[in-house]
C-alpha cells in the first residue's frame, strides 16, 4: 500500500505543471467524460492522450500505477468477473468452459476505460499543487448558489493531503501487526477493532495539529491563494482535448 | 478569467474542526476502498464502514457534507472509489445507485444517532448501552437504506429478476456489513473519547 502515491505532487516547470489548475481539472473532467460507455477504438485513442499528457508532465504515471498493485489486481479481477458472468462461446474452443469470449472482452474493454481514468487522475493530481487546485475547485463552485466555495475547496484539498499520510499510518499499523502475528487471528471484528483505533488516533491527531494552524493562520472564507491565470495556451490545449475526444466518440 | 484572493475574515475554531474532520472522514473513505480484510470468498473493503462512522461523529449534515465531497473528488476524476474506479462513469454504471446512496444513509445515521446524543458523554454503563443501540439502529437502517436504492438499480440497469439482484447485489456483502456493524459499534465509544479531547482544545 505504500506504492499507492497516485495523490502526490511532483514538482516541475513543464508545459503540464505551468497550465492553469482549473484547465487541467477540467481536461480530467472531459476526458473521464469521454471514456463513459466508450468503444474500444475511442477507449484506445483516449490512453494515448492520456499517455502523451504524462510523457509531456514528465510525470511517473506508470510507475505509480504498477506500484499501485491493488488496482491492477481489481482490473484483472473486472476481466475474470466479466469472463465468467457472460454468457457466450468459450474462450480457447472450450478449454475453460466458464469463461467467455464476449465476457473477455467486455472486462477488457471496462478495465482499460478505468486505467485511462486513472493515467488522467495520477497526472492531474502530479502536475498540479494542492494550492492550485484549492483555487480552481473555489473558482468553479463561486457562482453556485448556496455552495460555500471556500468550504468545499478547503475540504477537498485537504482529503487529498491525507490520503498518503493515512496510507502510510495504515501501511505502518498493519507491518507492526504483521511482526506480532496478528495476521494469523482468523476473527475479522478483532482484526478491523485492532486496526482502527491507532489509526484514528494517529489520524485525528494530525487533524488536530491541522485545525490548530489554521485557526492560528486566521484562515477563513477568502484565504490568500495562488493567482488563477489563463494563458491562450490553456484555453488550446483544453480546445484540441475536447476536440480530440468528441472526434473520437464520432468516429467509435 | 484572471483572479488574485485576498485574505479577509477568519472561520472559527468549530467550523475548521469540522471541516478538518470532515475531510478526514472523507479521505477514510478514499482508503477504506483500498482496505481489504480477506474473509471468505468476498473480502471486507472499509469503505461504506467509514461512510457510516461518519454519520455516528459528525451528524448528517457535516457527515452529508464529508460523503459530498468525497463523492466530488471521484467525480473529478481521482481513483477514489472501490478499486481505484473514478469518475461519472461509476455513477451511470448499474452500481451508481450504492454511490447515491451514501448521501441520504449518512444523514438518516447522523440523525438517529443523534437520537441518542445525551448518552454520549455519560459513562455510565446503561447510558453507553442506550447511546449503542441508537449507533446500531442508525448503521442498520442506513445499510438497509443503500441496498434499497443500490439494489432497485442494479435491477433496473442490468435487467435482472429481484431474486437476482438480491444474490448479485446484496447476499454476498450482509455477513461484511454485520461485521462492519459490529466494529463500528465497539469502536465508536474510544473514537468519541477521542473527538472529546480535540474538543477540549477549543
């Protein structure tokens, strides 16, 4: 669990990193958009956008997704689930009867519209600082009636920077329960109430410290934040996506 | 499309806490879809365990407000959902209907649960019974109420028969929820106790 660092920034000056945050939380929407019932031509073409925004972010996309082992194991689990529930001509002329052809590409097919999400998301969250995106989620929630902007971005950052230290806390709780034999307890309630409480208590006490140095930053509804500037490089590059997306769901 | 922020008036103490918390629960979510505890054939995920914690510590509306942000962030795209899924998709999908479904569960258990809040900080042993059987109530009938709206779309997206559903959609993950259930339940006591000390800072 520790490889799971699809949450973490990485720090650079490429064209990636310079856009402005709201343009590339909007790219992410458009392109996880486009994936939505995609066919496997259009699923195809949105990797290699996917792939070529990484390459371009000199972002480690890859390498986080194959530490990320949970996942590719959820994806293989998608495929054999599909193969098996199915109904359909068997693979390999019969050789395993419960799985299906049509099964097999259907898993195929929903497993690699997840993996493009995921290249998407791991360079978002890699070429964009949490201030950046604290600005651009407030910016796009400020004409919403009834929406606090602030709140909401705040909150959303916030999650994005505990993710990797809960992983972490829990990744530590779990090797030091490892080392005492607590994997051999075959009780899940004991297991679950064994891995809790520390973590909510190492957690909670990190939300503390948090809440501590807000409240003694003054930190309220109009925080001071990075300048939000749109270059006409940015509005290109969101234009030529969109483009690129619509003209690959037109032709799938 | 040009925009520099100013600083101006601050939150309190209590509206950060809660926003800090809430967004805690939230990240919790995130990592409970990673957190798998193998148990028989379908292993236990620690999501939908965090989403009901939620409700029992900060009530509905702060715990509607954690599962909405959590919600935001996978539909913005982030891996924050069951297996790393993200985005609309998993809305749209014949299991968007248990995604929907955390939002009204957080608030029925929030306001349940806060049925019982006069027995929260009492130590007594028959209060601490009390303020348990509104948590579990809460967790029951919250669970009850995602796999309604969670199986009703499953049904109707996949086409399937009830009896269907119900073996595709909700048989496999009853012996997980009580599970959940049950450790929430001996949980939530230390977690309160917790809370109470980050309370005393004030």
């Amino acid at each position: 669990m520790a490889g799971v660092n699809l949450f973490v920034y990485t720090p650079g000056a490429t064209a990636v990193h310079r856009m402005d945050p709201r343009f590339k939380l909007a790219a992410l929407v458009v392109l996880s958009l486009a994936t939505v019932q995609c066919g496997p031509y259009a699923a195809l073409g949105l990797f290699f956008i996917a792939a070529f925004a990484a390459i371009a972010g000199k972002i480690p996309a890859f390498t986080m997704i194959r530490n990320a082992q949970v996942f590719l194991l959820f994806l293989v689990g998608i495929i054999l689930v599909r193969g098996a529930v199915t109904p359909g001509p068997a693979v390999f002329n019969g050789a395993i009867p419960w799985f299906s052809v049509n099964g097999l590409e259907d898993g195929l097919l929903i497993s690699w519209r997840l993996f493009v999400v995921l290249i998407a998301s791991a360079v978002f969250t890699g070429a964009t600082r949490t201030s950046g995106v604290f600005s651009a989620v407030r910016w796009y929630f400020k004409p919403i009636p009834f929406m606090d902007g602030a709140r909401a971005a705040m909150m959303l950052t916030l999650m994005m920077r505990f993710i990797p230290i809960i992983l972490d806390e829990a990744d530590s709780i779990k090797e030091a329960q490892r080392s005492r034999g607590l994997e051999n307890r075959k009780n899940p309630v004991y297991r679950i109430t064994r891995l809790i409480p520390p973590l909510m208590e190492r957690t909670f006490t990190r939300a503390q410290d948090l809440t501590l140095a807000l409240v003694s930053r003054n930190f309220g509804p109009n925080p001071t934040s990075r300048g939000l500037h749109a270059r006409k490089t940015d509005w290109l590059y969101l234009l030529l996506l969109f483009s690129l997306c619509a003209g690959l769901r037109v032709l799938d | 499309m040009n925009e520099n922020i100013g600083e101006e008036n601050a939150f309190s103490f209590t509206q950060i806490r809660n926003m800090v918390l809430g967004a805690l629960m939230a990240a919790l979510m995130a990592v409970g879809a990673y957190i798998a505890i193998p148990v028989g054939p379908v292993p236990i995920v620690l999501q939908n365990m965090f989403v009901m914690m939620a409700g029992l510590i900060l009530g509905p509306w702060w715990g509607a407000a954690s599962v909405g942000i959590y919600m935001l962030a996978g539909i913005l795209g982030m891996p924050v959902f069951s297996g790393g899924g993200a985005g609309l998709v998993q809305f749209m999908g014949p299991t968007g209907g248990y995604l929907f479904a955390y939002l009204p569960a957080v608030v029925l258990i929030g306001l349940i649960s806060g049925q019982g809040k006069n027995y929260h900080d009492n130590p007594a042993a028959g209060a601490v019974t009390k303020a348990m059987v509104y948590d579990v109530l809460a967790m029951v009938l919250g669970s009850a109420l995602v796999y309604a709206i969670g199986v009703s779309r499953l049904k109707s997206m996949a086409g399937f028969s009830w009896g269907k559903a119900w073996a595709v959609g909700m048989a496999p993950f009853l012996i997980g929820d009580v599970i959940k259930i049950a450790a929430n339940a001996s949980l939530i006591v230390g977690i309160r106790n917790m809370l109470r000390r980050f309370k005393s800072d004030e």
